[in-house]
C-alpha cells in the first residue's frame, strides 16, 4: 500500500470518529479502511488505535503519530500546490510600490507588457519617493533604488544597475571650463539632488575599498531628477544623474558625459517583499520579469 495514502486514510479515520465514517467520506469499504490502518501498525509495529465493537480511541503513540501526519500531509498539499502554482497563469491583485521617476520611466513598461500577456493579473500601483512599510501598506512588492536598510523578514532582489554619470551643458562647459578630474569639481557649480532635508553625494568609484564621495555646491536644489536633468540641459551647472534618464540629450548633444575615464558609478535598483515560505507565482513573475528586462535599459 501506498503510505502517504494510508495515512490520510488513519487521519480521516480519526477525524470521523470511526472507520464507517472514513469510508463513506473516502468512498472505501469499511474492510479497506481498516486494511490501510493496519498496514501503517505493521509497518511500524506499534498499535495505533484502541478498537471495539462500539468505538475506538487513539494510543499515547496513535495520537503522537496522528499530529505528525496531519503535518506530512499538509506539507504534501503545500509541495503539490506549489508545482501546481508554477504551472498556473499569474492571476489575482498584485500591489506595487515603486519610486516616482523610476516608476515610471523604466518599471511602467515592464508591468505594461505583463498586463497585456497575463489578462487575469491586476496591478494596484503607487508611484511615491517616500520608504514605505510593506506590511503597513498591504503592498507585495516594492521597488527600491540605492542602498537598503538591513530589516528582517524582507527579502530582496537586485534588478537593474543604474549607471550614474556626471553631465553638463555645452554652454556651461564654454563659459566655465571642463573638469578633467573629480578634484576639479569643487570649483564648478552643480545642480544638487535633495530629498528629505539631506543632500545626496556624488559616488565616483575607487580602485579599492569604498567609492569616493563629492558633496555637490550650488544654489539650485532639486527633489525630482528630471527637473535636474532639464536645468543642467539649460547650462546653470553639472549634474550627476542616471545615464538612462539623460541618454537621448547626450545622443542630441544637449548635454555632454564629463570624467570620460572615471568608471561610472551603479547604482542598485532592488526588488523587495515579505518572507514568505511560498512565494505567489503572480509576484515571482513580475520580479523575474523586470530582472530580465532592465538591465537593457541601463545601459
């Protein structure tokens, strides 16, 4: 007999309250209940159940072996749910946080395509800077750029490498000369990135250990990086910004890299959700499907 079969058949056995019960439920005779309790006691050689003709009771050992079955059991469902979950169509509400400019320039598209390949797959999405809590919000996965608090029961993915380069204005350039190395940048004016009361540095990477780190001047602060993007384009400083934001003003010559031998700086770009023992196929589609697709937006 098999013994993953026996043993749903002594758990309903034991639920019911008798072997009758178990095989009106299971749609066995009475004899093939007792059959497979049977083969579970002979195979282990210790009694199971207390048995009369008027009612049974489980033993010290029954009752032990009982509460580990009905775990085997549930695993068994669990593993057969999960192969049948790999197999499914992505369906149901998926929440999505993500930053604002990211958002909606590099994740959008992506989530786009899976809408229209997955019509039973519902997007519920907030577009914000703000860090926010994922079980607080209800949210299933959040997509987070740069550096990440170490927080337990969050898991993340690396997605995408931003690469962050330093640009300015031809015009800016003509009027106020051309860094040739990061020391030089001290005396040009920048376009600064702000964001909750704290100016962020520009990282230029560093043959060894942690990158170097250049804290921008200027009178112009900004907590949108397009809005710096378009006042470097207009020639009032340099700006250290994503290379996939500024990509068709450098093709246009509206705005020129600088540092052309520094190696750029990545920038991460994650995906993040909550612990979970069985990831929802719904979630492990639409993360795997922006690690495959942004990367070729970087670039």
């Amino acid at each position: 007999m098999d013994r993953l079969e026996s043993m749903a058949v002594f758990v309903r056995a034991v639920d019911l309250g008798s072997f009758a019960a178990a095989a009106a439920a299971l749609d066995l005779s009475g004899p093939m209940v007792g059959k497979h309790v049977r083969f579970l006691e002979e195979r282990l050689g210790v009694r199971l159940l207390n048995r009369t003709t008027r009612r049974q009771s489980l033993t010290e050992f029954g009752r032990a072996y009982y509460e580990r079955c009905r775990i085997v059991l549930a695993e068994a469902e669990a593993a057969d749910a999960l192969a049948a979950d790999q197999l499914s169509e992505p369906r149901g509400r998926l929440r999505v946080a993500m930053p604002a400019l990211f958002g909606r320039h590099c994740v959008m598209p992506v989530l786009l395509e899976l809408a229209q390949r997955h019509p039973a797959l519902e997007f519920d999405l907030s577009l914000g800077d703000p860090i926010i809590d994922l079980a607080e919000n209800g949210c299933d996965l959040a997509i987070r750029t740069g550096m990440l608090d170490d927080r337990a029961g969050i898991i993340a993915r690396r997605v995408a490498r931003q690469r962050m380069i330093l640009c300015a204005a031809p015009s800016y350039l003509t009027d106020h000369g051309t860094p040739l190395q990061v020391e030089d940048l001290a005396g040009h004016a920048c376009v600064i990135y702000r964001r909750s009361g704290r100016i962020r540095p520009w990282l230029f990477p560093a043959a060894q250990g942690q990158p170097r780190e250049f804290t921008p001047n200027g009178r112009l602060r900004l907590d949108d990086l397009a809005a710096i993007a378009d006042m470097a384009a207009a020639g009032m400083g340099l700006a250290w910004l994503p290379s996939w934001l500024v990509r068709e003003r450098l093709e246009a010559g509206i705005l020129v890299k600088l540092l052309p031998d520094q190696p750029d700086y990545l920038y991460d770009a994650y995906a993040l959700w909550l612990e979970t023992p069985h990831l929802p196929r719904k979630v492990r589609v639409t993360v795997d499907a922006l690690a495959a697709a942004l990367p070729a937006m970087m670039a």
